[in-house]
C-alpha cells in the first residue's frame, strides 16, 4: 500500500523543508510482512491495488509457478530420484 509517514524532528529553527515532513513510501500487503521501501533497497511490485515484495508475491502465486515449473522439474525428478512402483 501506499504510505506518507512523517519523521519530522521539530527543527528549533522551524520547519526548513528538508523533507521528512512527508516521506511517501510503499509498504507490502502480504500477510505479516513489514518490508517498506523507506530503506532504498527493497522493490514493491503492483499486484492490481496490492504492493508486494517479491518474496510476498512469490507466495502469492506460487501455484501458478509450481504449474509452470511443472515440466522442468520432472527431468530433474527423473534423473534424481527412483520412481516408486
């Protein structure tokens, strides 16, 4: 979701707009996440009205990555490991 948060420091000088007043930032909507992008390193991704980080996304839609991931997985099943009979 989309975020304006305030970090003002109440400057005894007054307000000299240095822009922590209103800082606007993203923070995940995945369950029990708290990743934001206030630290510069971390990416949201929009998911219609959502913003998720890529690790909330990927469980998101893991189902749909499992389907397509399906096919390559079997090779590497095949070559790795017995199949019961």
């Amino acid at each position: 979701m989309e975020a304006i948060d305030d970090f003002c420091v109440d400057c005894p000088q007054g307000c000299i707009n240095c822009g922590r007043k209103y800082v606007h930032h993203f923070v995940c909507d995945g369950k029990n996440c708290d990743a934001d992008t206030l630290d510069g390193e971390t990416r949201m991704y929009e998911d219609g009205s959502k913003h998720y980080c890529l690790k909330c996304l990927i469980i998101k839609h893991i189902d749909e990555f499992v389907d397509d991931l399906e096919e390559e997985c079997l090779d590497w099943a095949w070559d790795n490991y017995d199949i019961v009979e």
